[in-house]
C-alpha cells in the first residue's frame, strides 16, 4: 500500500512506543529532549545492527582489528585534534517568550521560528560535552564526553600496531557511546545527543587513499542494499564540495536516504589523509609513525574513514520497512524488515493454551533458540490478533503449533510479507528455517 511520506515518520513514532521499540528518557518526569531509551525489541534490533557491522567489517576481514576506548577523553586531546576550535555549529537564542535555542543556518529571517520574537546575533556553540574528574573542578581536571570515537583509535594507534599482527593497508574498527550537545535535536532519533557510533579507521599508505576511498563507498553502499535490505531508490551518494569539508577532509562522500523530511546522511566516508595522526604526532611529542616492511620506508600513513550510527542505521530501517496492506478484509501494520535485523525472527505460536500443544512449542522452540532470534508467543487472543502482532514487530516468520501436530508431528510456518503458510515436519524445521533466514548468514 502506497502511504504518504509525510505521514510515514509519524506512524513509525507511534509503533516504536506501542511495540516496545524506543521510550522517551525520563518520560514520568517529562523527558529530556535528545535522549532515548529502547525497549525490548529496540534494543534487539539495536544489537542485530552492531553485530552485522562488526561481522562484516572485523569478522570476515583479515586487514580490520577491534578497539574499545573510553569515553572521556582529556582536553589536550580535543585541542590536538581540532574538536575545540572547529566542531562547533552557529546558535541563535529567542529573545522573545520562548527563549528556544536554534541553530542559525537553519533559521530564515530575523524571527523566532516559535514564538516570533526577535532573535539575538549568531555566535559559534562548540557541541562537546565538558566535565570533571576527580573532587575538583578546575582547568586541570577538565575533561570531555567523546563526540566521536575515532580519536581513540588515533591516539591508540602505537599500541595496536606494536602489540598485533597488523601491516598497512588494515583498519582500527570500534563501536561505542558518543555525545554532542546539538542545539535543536529533532527528528526523532535521526538527531540525538546521546548515540552509538560505529566507525573505522583504515590505513593506507601516504597518496594511495584514492582507490581506498572508492572502495569503501562502494563496499558500504553493498552493505546497506545486499546486506540490511535497504531499498536501493532511496540511497544516494552525496559528494561534499570543498567548502564544506570538515577540517580534517580532503574529500567526503554521504550515503543519503531519503527520509520523509528529505534527504540526510545516513553514512560518512571520509579521507582524513594523515590530518589526526599528524596532530598528535605534533602536540603529545610521540612518534606515531608506521615502519613499512615492504618500502623500509617511515611514514605516517593515510586514512579512510567509514562513520555511521546506529540510531541513523535504527531510523532508516524502520521507516524503509514501515507498510500497511489488507489481508482478508482487515488492515494490518507490517515492518518488512530483512530477516538479517528483525528483532525477532521466528515466533513459535501455539494455537491454544492446551498443555499438550504448549508441551509440543516449548520443545520447537528449544530446539530454534540459540540459532536464530525466538519469541514464544502464548499470550491471549486469537491466532489473526497474535500473528498482527509479530507483523508490527517485524517477525519474518511464525510457527503455528496445532492439534494436527500431536499427530502428524509437523507444524505450519507463515511467512510476514505473503502471509502464505507450509506445512513443515518439526524433525527438519531447523533447516528450513535456516532456509528462509538465509541473508542472516551472510
């Protein structure tokens, strides 16, 4: 069914908090804008994105070593890599009834976009989040929330290369919390202040970053369309002309959806050439150069950077996913999700709350648990209601067990998309579920 993309976001907000996929923080003392818990099956789908990434980009590569650093990091840090000077966005405050906060590039005019009350002059608002550690709170003991997690891998990169096996080209790949005080978040999570970021550092050597760069848009672009399903005519690639680039770039592509508000980034990849490496080189007084076994030759190497969130990964998925149909007369909410990233993947529903047949799912889902993401469905309801209710979660497949079952030893697989059903023996519904869930073992 064709829906309006304007109405799409708003539907998708509605079912991330009846379904349990994402609440409002502190919503019984009245929220915190930019922030966001996940529910049981947000936090599913949430773990089903990192661990793709993480297989794909570690796992089944040879060149790619993982990372965890903190996130605090010391002012020296951020002053060495720009942060303090150069991540900033441009604020405008109310100085109307509302006194709200915007950024000024996104403001037209001289008036308050919510109040219309006139608005002060435009300063530069540096995004980190500043604390302190230890009992007190001067200069010394300033620290900042991480923004990013590639500075980690840039500050660790001695220590990896020192203590692994690893030779340029190879990558620092790291997933972890990140912060950024954003002045007018919004979007649902599309925008947020408190998110997971997953980036990796590859290394390469000084002016080979070209083709490395070409490889990596195009690999990412694979992963998003073979991989999480994403529809391909919503993807572009976006090339940021110079005038844009961060300090640190000397070129960077977006992967872009086209989300309901428009067009935005899904996905960075950007060559940072030897920008970071150099930095800290200069300011820790540390030699971070890389000794090339093939050359004999010292350098410090260049690097790609593919960078994506999970909550930007979260949204799109949901909103690519989001349809509406009818099936025998009834309308019904569906998430077409790829079984990949479906937070449940199989759901073993027995017909009725009769012993014998709850006997009967509770041993098939025993025998699915452990291979693929299983949901035990006994709650009240009729079969219809409880299959509607995996649709909207996004389950790709149920497992009916029915009176039939005690007898034939067999059970009824329906599939979320088609609604069609098979009968398959239980003695290989394993199989053909691993079948069905194919793309997960990709």
């Amino acid at each position: 069914m064709t829906i309006p993309r304007e109405q799409v976001m708003d539907k998708v907000v509605a079912l991330t908090k009846r379904r349990g996929f994402i609440y409002p923080s502190s919503e019984i003392y009245g929220g915190l804008s930019g922030f966001y818990d996940y529910g049981p099956y947000g936090v599913a789908l949430k773990r089903a994105i990192r661990d793709l990434w993480w297989r794909h980009m570690v796992e089944l590569r040879d060149d790619v070593v993982g990372l965890e650093s903190t996130l605090m990091m010391p002012e020296a840090v951020w002053e060495a890599s720009g942060h303090l000077q150069n991540f900033v966005d441009p604020l405008r405050q109310c100085l109307g009834e509302c006194k709200k906060r915007w950024r000024a590039d996104k403001v037209l005019g001289e008036k308050c976009p919510e109040c219309g009350g006139p608005l002060d002059d435009a300063r530069m608002f540096n995004l980190m989040f500043k604390t302190h550690v230890g009992p007190l709170e001067d200069r010394a003991s300033e620290v900042y929330l991480r923004p990013e997690t590639a500075q980690g891998m840039f500050v660790d990169f001695k220590n990896v290369i020192s203590s692994s096996r690893v030779r340029v080209p190879f990558g620092i790949a790291q997933q972890g919390k990140a912060f950024r005080n954003e002045i007018t978040p919004g979007n649902f999570v599309f925008r947020v202040r408190e998110f997971e970021l997953m980036e990796m550092e590859y290394f390469v050597r000084p002016r080979q970053d070209d083709e490395a760069f070409d490889y990596w848009r195009k690999e990412r672009m694979r992963w998003y369309t073979d991989v999480l399903g994403i529809n391909r005519e919503r993807l572009r690639m976006y090339d940021h002309p110079k005038e844009s680039l961060s300090h640190y770039s000397k070129q960077t592509t977006d992967i872009e959806y086209e989300f309901p508000f428009g067009w935005g980034e899904l996905e960075g990849i950007a060559d940072r050439t030897d920008f970071d490496l150099a930095v800290h080189q200069e300011k820790s007084k540390q030699d971070l150069t890389y000794m090339d076994p093939e050359t004999n030759e010292r350098y410090l190497p260049w690097v790609i950077e593919p960078a994506v969130s999970v909550e930007r990964i979260f949204i799109t998925l949901l909103l690519d996913a989001y349809d509406e149909d009818v099936v025998n007369n009834e309308p019904r909410v569906l998430l077409r999700l790829h079984p990949n990233v479906a937070p449940v993947q199989v759901a073993v529903v027995p017909l009725s709350k009769k012993q014998e047949l709850i006997d009967v799912a509770q041993e098939v889902v025993k025998s699915l648990r452990g291979q693929f993401r299983v949901e035990y469905d006994q709650t009240g309801g009729n079969i219809g209601r409880r299959y509607r209710r995996q649709d909207e979660i996004g389950t790709p497949f149920c497992i009916t067990v029915d009176f039939d079952t005690l007898t034939d030893k067999a059970v009824t697989i329906r599939q979320r998309d088609s609604t069609q059903q098979e009968r398959v023996a239980i003695e290989g519904l394993s199989a053909r579920i691993g079948f069905l869930v194919s793309g997960a073992r990709r």
